[in-house]
C-alpha cells in the first residue's frame, strides 16, 4: 500500500482527485488482487501491473470530474458542454471579487449595508431599456419566481402553442403546476387568437404567459398573438404580461448572416410587464435567470421570500455585470467569446483547418481533410439556422471513427468531435484559434495511436 501509493505515477492522481479518493482505489485493487490469488490461485500480480490497473482506474475515475474540453462540434451553445465561454472581462472580474471581500451588500459611502442587485440591475435598465431588472439562477428560476410572486392558488393563461419543453427537463406545464398556478390553456397548438385570450379572462386571472418558441419552428396553417397585442390587451384588463423569452439577444443576429432573434428590448418595447431570459444563451455569459420589466412588478419580486432562495452568488454577479459593461463598449461585443466565434469568416476557418492539417497530418495527412461543415447557435436558439464553417475531417487508419472519436475524448484536453459516415469531423468554428496547437498535437497523438 505504501509503495503504490508513494509511486509517482499514482501519487500525481491525489493532487487532483484528493489523496482519500487515490487510497480507496489501492485498498480495491489490492483486496482483488489478494483474493485472485487466495481464492482463484491467480499468480501473484506485479508491482507494475497493479500500478498499470491503479492508473488506468485512476484515469477513469478523472473523467468523471470537470475537465477542459475542447469543442469541436460546431454547437456554439452546448448545453452539454457548459454552454457560453465566459469573456475574459468576466473571468477577471470573478478573480477579483472572489478572491476576497466585496461591497457585495455595502455601501461603502454611507457605511451601512446596500443592495446585493442594485449595481446588475442599473446596468439592466441600461442595456435593455427597461425601468427595473433582477437576477436569479437560471430562466427556470425566473419563470418560478414570477409565478410564485403573481400567480400561486390562481390562473395562468397560456396559449396551447407555448406549452413547450426547453429540454433538461423544463416543461412550461410542469413548471405552471409547480409553482401553485392553475394553467388556463386558450387556443389550439397551431392557431391562436386575441380573443381566446379574452374569453379566458375572469377574476382569478393572475398572468398572461407567453413564451418565445426558441427551440422550435411551426409553418402552415398558424396563427399567433404578437407580444403587442397581448400586453396591449394586459393593460386594458390591468393583468400583467410576461414572456419567457429564453435566449435573451440584446444583439441583432441578423449582423451575423443569421435569422433575426428576438430581442430583449423589442420584448420590452413590445409594453411586456416582464421578460425572463438566460444569461448563458446569447447574451454570452454566466449561467443567470435574468428578469427585466416595469419597477412596479419588480418590485413585488424583490419581496417574495422565494428570492432568497433562488438567489446567485457574488462571483456571477461579477461575470454578469462585467459581460453586460462589454455590450455598451466600442467593439466590447466581439470581447464576447460566442459573438467572436460568430464573427469568424469561413475564409479564415478554411486557412486554419489547412493548418491543422499540415500540422497534425505528418505522415499520415493522408487522412486528414479539409471540409465544409455547418455550425449551430444551440442552446435552444435558432433551431433551423446553419451557419456556414469549416473544419477538418479524419478517416482514421483503423476504420473506426466511433474508436477514434472515443480516443480524442480520451485526451487532455478531451477533444469532442462529431462522427459523420466513416470520418471524424472537427468543426474550428468553436475552437478558439488559439488553441489550434493544442488541437493538432491531440490529433496527431490519436492517429500515432
Ligand atoms: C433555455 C430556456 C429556458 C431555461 O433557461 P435556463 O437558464 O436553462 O434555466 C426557459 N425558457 C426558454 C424559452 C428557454 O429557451
């Protein structure tokens, strides 16, 4: 037990996995190893065998931590992959704040304590042209909360056309029923009209609810209520009006050679009471549940207990604030990992996916080719809209691109591909240029096998 563990080739595993971890996977293997032998009359394993099963176990069991990973799926917002790259101005600013005390929740003028959302909230009212902001975990949170401050023990209503599944899981119907609300569907699933809206209309009316389809697209036969109308009709009844719009642009997409997204200040301009978006869609940073709205209905929510409960910590405060400071910057949205990554011009993908493979070819360049390929917002956002790009594709030796897409993985970083026919196809639009270097020596690594 003590050799194994003092072996340098084990010993490196404690460092980042934590030395209880490491002496638990010697007690397994060496208890295995001592029963093989007593009960089945194995030989006698090697000192280097077990240290060879202790790595290969310890490696495993690494991978299943957090790691760095490099995505070469051309899916800019991978849910799966920790969705949006932080800005370096964010990843600072977290340094910053987190490495010691704040005026998190002090007014260092006046000496006495301050509001924990007021600085995020006024940089809210700037971006997005709203009265009043707050900021919870996750848009899932947002929805809760708003349901939880205006509608539990009364009704909801919502047009059968969004009663949509976000994925993870976040069922717009399931989320209603949690919080208490009762959901009054109005509508069919492909038409829809103001006065469906109005005939559901009744004392215990609480919200008018409506969600911005995101993920999904419907054609045909359809009819819609426009934002406009509703918050329109809202006001006439004195109920409030919300969106869950989701994605959250405060940018026109449509400057990057994509379909136009809504956005958060056409929601607001639209007269919606209140506008619940994600921080880590396409507004590009830190995972947060963001509302924005008139300060009246704010305010209500700032009130709700549940807040305390839903609330972020100082270091995603910082990430938000200083990733919303870079929209109201000369040239700050291109400091935005996701808009770099939609600013580059397949010109540029092809030259660098030449490079790779000069760089990771070598021998075997034979394997190794330039494509065309198309990439994807993700997240939930623009379901139907390709973005051109460009990336390398692998044939490898072995014949098997799901083995060599597992080997990739294998590496440190992992590299995650995409299998297409008999090839392994890396799209460079969601690599930073970079971290090229990087990607060819894992390359290179895999097809040396
Ligand atoms: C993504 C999404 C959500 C959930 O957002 P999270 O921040 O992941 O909780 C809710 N509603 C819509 C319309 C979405 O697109």
């Amino acid at each position: 037990m003590h050799r194994l563990l003092a072996d340098p080739r084990i010993a490196s595993f404690a460092v980042r996995l934590g030395a209880t971890t490491v002496k638990r996977a010697v007690d397994d293997v060496l208890r295995a190893a001592r029963s093989n032998t007593q009960t089945h009359g194995s030989d006698v394993a090697t000192f280097d065998a077990l240290v060879a099963e202790l790595v290969e176990r310890l490696a495993a069991e690494e991978s299943e931590t957090m790691l760095d990973v490099l995505n070469a799926t051309g899916v800019l917002l991978h849910t799966n992959l920790g969705r949006a790259p932080l800005p370096a101005e964010a990843l600072d600013a977290m340094r910053a704040i987190g490495d010691g005390y704040s005026n998190l929740e002090f007014e260092l003028g006046a000496g006495v304590r301050g509001s924990r959302y007021e600085r995020v909230s006024s940089l809210l009212r700037a971006t997005t042209g709203a009265q009043d902001g707050l900021v919870v975990n996750n848009c899932a949170a947002a929805v809760l909360l708003i349901l939880d401050t205006f509608a539990r023990g009364r009704e909801v209503i919502v047009s059968r056309n969004a009663l949509v599944e976000i994925g993870g899981g976040f069922r717009l119907p399931d989320v209603l029923e949690r919080s208490g609300a009762r959901l009054v569907e109005v509508g069919t699933t492909n038409r829809v009209y103001l006065r469906d809206f109005e005939r559901a209309l009744g004392i215990d009316t609480a919200l008018l609810f409506r969600t911005h389809a995101s993920n999904f697209s419907m054609q045909g036969f359809v009819a819609d209520v426009e934002a406009r109308e509703l918050a329109a009709l809202g006001r006439r009844v004195g109920v409030p009006v919300v969106e869950d719009l989701g994605s959250g642009a405060l940018i026109d997409l449509a400057a990057y050679g994509l379909p136009h997204e809504r956005t958060v200040q056409e929601a607001i301009a639209d007269g919606l009471d209140l506008v619940a978006f994600s921080g880590d869609k396409l507004l590009g940073g830190p995972q947060a549940g963001i509302i924005v709205g008139r300060s009246a209905p704010i305010a209500r929510m700032r009130a709700n207990p549940m807040l305390r409960a839903l609330r972020v910590d100082k270091t995603t405060l910082a990430a938000l604030a200083a990733t919303l400071r870079l929209y109201d910057r000369a040239a700050g949205v291109a400091r935005i990992p996701l808009y770099a990554m939609l600013a580059a011009t397949v010109t540029e993908l092809e030259q660098r996916a030449h490079a790779l493979v000069a760089a990771a070819g070598g021998a075997d360049s034979a394997l190794l080719s330039v494509v065309a390929t198309q990439a994807h917002v993700g997240g939930g956002a623009l379901p139907l809209a390709a973005l051109p790009s460009a990336g390398v594709s692998i044939v490898p030796a072995g014949g098997d691109p799901n083995a060599f897409a597992a080997t990739l993985r294998r590496a440190r970083p992992a590299l995650v591909g995409r299998v297409d026919g008999d090839a392994v196809v890396l799209d460079l639009r969601t690599i930073p240029p970079e971290r090229d270097g990087e990607l060819a020596e894992i390359v290179a690594a895999a097809l040396r096998g």
